[in-house]
C-alpha cells in the first residue's frame, strides 16, 4: 500500500477524490499507527499503517485509492502513567475523535477497559488484550450531497416555537409509517410527521442528542439501554442506530436528507449536543477514544493527582475546553452541523460546565468568545441548559447576550402556581413577562427564556397532573433515580383513575399549564407528546426506557384528540397576537401617548395590584392587561407594530371566582377568546362584556379575553 506523508489539516478522515487523508491531534504520544479494517464486524485490521509525520502535535497520513466506506481506527503508543495523567494503551482500537461517521456499538467486555479490573487500584495497571472485535469502526464518508438551495431558515425567535422530542420515540409506534423506516430520520421525512408538526404549529424540532453514543455497561448488564443519548463518544457522526441504511455512512445523506425535508415544510433542526463529558466515564471507565489518544489534553484532571477527573457533569469526567485543541474539537463539530448538514442551532446540555475556565463559571470564557465572534456560529440559535452538577453551577440568567436558556425558574414557578402553592403571585409575574429580572440587566432581550413546563427530564404533562411521587420500578435502581422535586400533583389519586370529576380536573389543568405557556413571553417549547396526553406511567427520568414507556402512542382517545385540538388554537392566538411574542420587555408605564399602560395586574376585584397585595402569600387570582397599541415595537420594514389589547384572568384557587373587568374608558367591551373550564357549547354562547361587569371563573382556570372598543 502506498502512504504518502499527507497534511495536517482538515482533522479526521477527508477523502478528495483520489484519496484519503487521516490527521489526528495528539500531544503526548510517542507514536501513532493507522488501522483499517474490512467492515465494521471485523475483529483484525487488515492493515496497519506507522503514522510518520507529525506537525504541530497532529500526526497525519495520507493514502492513495482509498475510498468512501473505509472502516479504520487508531492505536496510540505512549506512557500508561494515570498518576500523572497518561493512559496510552496501543491494546485499545481508538475512535477517531474527528470520525463523521461510526459503525457499530460497544460489544462489552474487560477487552474494553484499558486496565486489567479488579481491585480500587485496578486502573494502575495496563491491560493488553485487543479490543477491536468490540469496538465500532470509523467510516471514511463522502460528503455530496444535492442541497439545491437549502440553507438555514432563520425564523425570528420571537416567532419560534420548539418542539422537544426523540427521533425514534416520535415515530416507533406510527401506524402510518412502514415498519421499516419506524424511529428512524427517514420517519421524520415522511407526511405522518411532517403534517403533524405543521398542525401543530410548531417552527422548530430539538432533537435529543443524535452524536453516536454508547450503551452505558451497567444498563447493558441489566438488560436496558441508553435512550436518551446523552453519553456522547463522536461528535460529527450522526448515530447509526436512528438509520435505515446504516451500510458505509448512507445514514450521513439519510440525516441530511431528514434536515432537507423539514426545511422545506417551514420547521428548523436544533441539535441537544453534550459537550460537556464523554461516554468514558471516570477513571474506571472504558477506553473508546480520547482517554487513549490524549487523556491529559482532552479531560480536566485533579490538579494535586492527575489520576482522577474533576467531574462537574455527573457523569464521570468533564471536556477540558481550557483546553486549545480540545476547545476547537467543539468548535470544528459545530461548525461542521451547520455548514456541512445544514442544522439551525444547538442546545447545549449541562452548558456551565463548558464556561468553566479554571473553577468557577466564568461567562467570558474563550469558549463565549469564540462562539461569538465566528461568522457562522453566531449566525443560529444557542440555547444553554444553564446548569451542571457542580460548585455555582446554577446559572440561570447569567450566560451571555447572543445566547437563550433554558428557564428551569420559569418552569418551577408556573408548577408552584398551578398547584395553588402559597406566595407565587409575584414570581410568576416575572416568569410570564419574559423574567425581565434574569435576562433585562444584561441587555438581553424576553426571547434569552426558552420557557417550558415539562422536558424529556422529568415528568410528561399528562403525568405531572396524575402523580404526586416518581414511579421509576422499572428502571431497576430501587425508585432512587430520578429528581422527587417535581412540585406535580395528582388531582386527588395517584395515577390512571375512572373518577370523572379527577379526569376533568386533570384535562383542566393540562389546559391550564399549556395555556400558560403560549401566554408567556419569550420562546415557548413543548415537549413532544404534551399536546396529546402522553404518559410514561409516573416514571420522571425515563433514560433507559427504548420501550412504549417513552415512545408515543398515536391511537387517540377523545380527550387526547380534544388536547391536541386546544395546543393547535393556542399557537395559532400566539401568532395572531403581536403582544404575546414582544422583542422588548414591557415598561409598566403609559407609552406614547397610550390611554393605559403597556402592562398591568388587577386584583380580582378590577384594582390594580399594590405592594402588599403581591407579597400576600394568600394571593393565587389576578389579572393582567396586555396594551397591543403600547408595543413601541417595528417590523422589519420600519412600520409600528400594532395589535389587540388582551387581558388574562388566572385563577389558581381551589374555589370560583368572579373578576371586575377593567373599565379605563366608559362603554369598553370584552370578547372571550379562551376558557380553560369552558366547553366548546359555552364557549359559542358566551357574547361580550361591558367594562367594570364580572366575569365567573370557575376554579383552577384561565381565560382569555380582547379589548373590542366602545358600544
């Protein structure tokens, strides 16, 4: 086999018609070999190449006549000292860190730790038996592919609305999709998906994590897997297991494929990314990649003994960003979703512990700086999960203008209330006006709050109205995983009941919760199978659970096909009202000339809001305005941004209640739109009300009424 010296850049595997050239960054490695193998079930490399050439830390090769669907790997030689940091092992077949797509999974055995086990002190010791029958393969892939003129859709954050959902949970029961294509990105093609999602009238689907990851060792042993995805080990390859052709990196095409068809149909692609660790674990974990190839450069080691990871992540170790090479990792991955499969943004899982420059959380870290002063990353959507598990982690409201977040405070308050706890009046005010108290200081903007109510972390919809404890038997850890904060509430009996007044109660307060949310300014994400009642039986951290526990069911009852009826109206009164999607956080104040102010709160009564009245903890009922005449908001062809006045009416009382509607001028009248308790019979007969009338709220409901003008 010819070899010729080839180059040290691009990264990875780039394959130029001729030819294959291989690069990968290794700063303490003594000496790097090449292994190619004859498909991914092979057990022995056919061949294996001496890795020569070396600049600038990168050792790099280049093959001529080779082509795409060439399945490889890397043995790296150096020292297997873990007290100062360094587990080479050349035993262990490495994952190209640079790999855009990976064959195969984790076959687990003791060949798969670079260490013989045993003791504590086990992983002192090297281990030299060969791994690769049980390792997935590198696969050298072309990346043609006919765009036309796809490219990023750019829709408006104050018009976006996230869908949050699964690639196979969304699609692996649909009756309406053949077998063979079921839980896979090809289904997300089909018009099953595609006409739902349009129905529904979201703008954008977040995709948990779709990097190759691995089946965890311990849920392998107990028969379950790793659903969710969030144990990362390639981050350019799209996993293979979500493919219908998963034959030398088709899946690459079917993902861009996936991407193409929802651009088309109007819908972004955001991409749940986890950065933050890999799926080697801490120091007794396996070697699959970075450990082998440059332990010491890629993870953050304790300082005073290098053997072990610092771990702000939960999950064994944490990406050393610090890091030059192991910060352009991220930035070359992000870079290559964008430019090369056309994704539209990214939500960054456990996103503090990538600002983490030495300890603390730093959010003027070179990575924020990178980030924000590259062209084509700066250009889409960054959403942080704006937390990890370690020291000051909690960082909601903190991260950079440029950037949304999750808004896990958004999403405890509007639980609390719903629920009738005590003393959430004045919280929620922040929460429902875009948390002007987190995100206005700094000069962002009301969209920085992803809002949500429920997330693939924790309980469904369905279930955080139909339990008040974690149901999580079947995940095999004694009911101990799983948060058991999860301020739900079951209505009066825990899980499914025939009690009609129960069931009511729930349906009302699903209605409630979404209401809220369509309501509130900022981003709004509902999480995929919300809008049709979807349950996982009580089970809050359903992680392991590949099964009907977290994959839809699309045989709809009545009151699921009602649900989803009431999500569709919902988005669509969002769209239409241009003062529930404002840019700017309202003033409280009169604003240009304006006969009321942008926003106000009435008590029930029709008497705005005092001081004492927003610290009463008894307070659960009260009212806001909306002033669409007050937006002081252009469109993007310089013209005033003008819409209805709207007034919202919470009751979160156990008991009915009637409000006085306001009257700033003689002979206004209010048109209902929306009534959480009301039934659709009701809803036609209702006509409208004179200012200073009372409108009857029933117990625990919203509604929703627009400013009509005079008599």
């Amino acid at each position: 086999m010819r070899v010729w010296p080839g180059k040290p850049y691009p990264l990875g595997a780039t394959w130029d018609g001729e030819g294959v050239n291989f690069a990968l960054f290794s700063e303490h490695a003594t000496a790097v070999e090449l292994c190619l193998f004859d498909g991914p079930e092979a057990s022995r490399e056919s061949c294996r190449i001496r890795v020569e050439e070396q600049t600038d830390q990168v050792w790099h090769v280049y093959i001529p006549g080779l082509w795409p669907g060439q399945h490889y790997g890397y043995r790296v030689h150096g020292p297997y000292v873990p007290q100062e940091g360094h587990r080479f092992n050349p035993a262990k077949l490495l994952i190209d860190p640079y790999a855009k797509s990976i064959a195969g999974t984790v076959e687990w055995s003791d060949a798969m730790f670079g260490y013989q086990i045993g003791d504590p002190n086990a992983d002192l010791s090297l281990d030299d038996r060969d791994n690769a029958a049980n390792i997935p393969k590198c696969v050298v892939v072309d990346q043609a592919f006919t765009w036309g003129g796809d490219r990023q859709l750019k829709i408006p954050w104050d018009r976006t609305v996230i869908y949050e959902v699964h690639v196979k949970g969304l699609t692996a029961q649909h009756p309406d999709i053949p077998d063979h294509m079921r839980g896979t990105y090809s289904a997300l093609t089909t018009p099953a998906v595609i006409d739902h999602l349009i129905e529904v009238g979201v703008t954008a689907i977040e995709l948990l994590p779709v990097h190759h990851f691995i089946r965890d060792k311990h849920l392998a042993d107990r028969g379950l897997t790793n659903y969710w995805g969030y144990n990362s080990i390639g981050f350019f390859a799209p996993d293979i297991r979500y493919a219908v052709s998963p034959v030398r990196g088709r899946h690459v095409r079917e993902f861009k494929t996936m991407v193409k068809t929802l651009h088309s149909a109007g819908i972004e692609v955001i991409l749940d990314v986890v950065y933050n660790h890999t799926a080697e674990g801490n120091h007794l974990g396996p070697t699959l990649s970075f450990r082998g190839i440059d332990n010491a450069a890629y993870y953050r080691l304790v300082d005073n003994d290098k053997r072990y990871y610092m771990d702000y992540t939960g999950c064994g170790n944490t990406l050393n960003v610090s890091h030059p090479r192991t910060l352009q990792l991220i930035m070359d991955s992000l870079r290559y979703w964008v430019t090369e499969m056309h994704v539209d943004g990214f939500r960054f899982d456990l996103a503090s512990a990538l600002a983490r420059e030495l300890h603390a959380v730093d959010r003027l870290s070179a990575f924020f700086d990178i980030l924000h002063q590259d062209p084509i990353l700066s250009q889409v959507k960054l959403i942080a999960e704006p937390w990890d598990v370690g020291e000051g982690g909690y960082q909601v409201g903190n991260f950079p203008v440029g950037w949304a977040e999750w808004n896990g405070k958004y999403r405890d308050t509007i639980r609390r209330y719903m629920k009738s706890d005590g003393g959430q009046v004045a919280e929620l005010a922040y929460r429902l006006t875009g948390s002007s108290d987190l995100y206005g200081v700094s000069g962002r903007r009301p969209f920085a709050s992803v809002n949500f109510i429920t997330a693939h972390d924790g309980f469904t919809l369905h279930d955080l109205v139909s339990y008040n404890d974690k149901h999580n038997e079947l995940n095999g850890e004694n009911n101990q995983d799983g948060t058991n904060d999860n301020a739900s509430w079951n209505c009066g009996v825990e899980g499914p009941t025939n009690d009609s007044v129960i069931v009511e109660l729930r349906e009302r307060q699903k209605r409630n919760f979404l209401t809220l949310l369509f309501l509130s300014q900022g981003v709004p994400m509902l999480c995929g199978g919300d809008e049709i009642g979807r349950t996982q039986k009580g089970n809050n951290n359903a992680y392991c659970q590949d099964n009907e526990i977290s994959w839809f069911d699309w045989n709809f009852d009545h009151a699921q096909r009602d649900l989803l009826k009431f999500v569709r109206s919902l988005i669509r009164l969002r769209n239409s009202h241009p003062v529930l999607r404002r840019r700017r956080f309202f003033q409280g104040r009169h604003i240009r000339g304006s006969e009321v102010k942008d926003l106000s709160w009435f008590r029930p009564d029709g008497k705005e809001m005092t001081d004492e009245d927003w610290n009463a903890g008894y307070a659960r009922s009260l009212s806001l305005r909306l002033a669409g005449d007050a937006i002081i908001e252009k469109d993007e062809k310089g013209r005033p941004i003008v819409g209805d006045t709207l007034l919202i009416l919470l009751n979160a009382h156990h008991a009915p209640l009637a409000f006085t509607l306001p009257a700033h001028k003689r002979g206004i009248r209010w048109s209902p739109l929306l009534d959480t308790a009301a039934s659709e019979e009701t809803e036609k007969a209702v006509t409208s009300f004179k200012g200073g009338e009372r409108y009857k709220m029933d117990a625990r409901s919203i509604a929703i009424l627009r400013l009509d003008g005079k008599d």
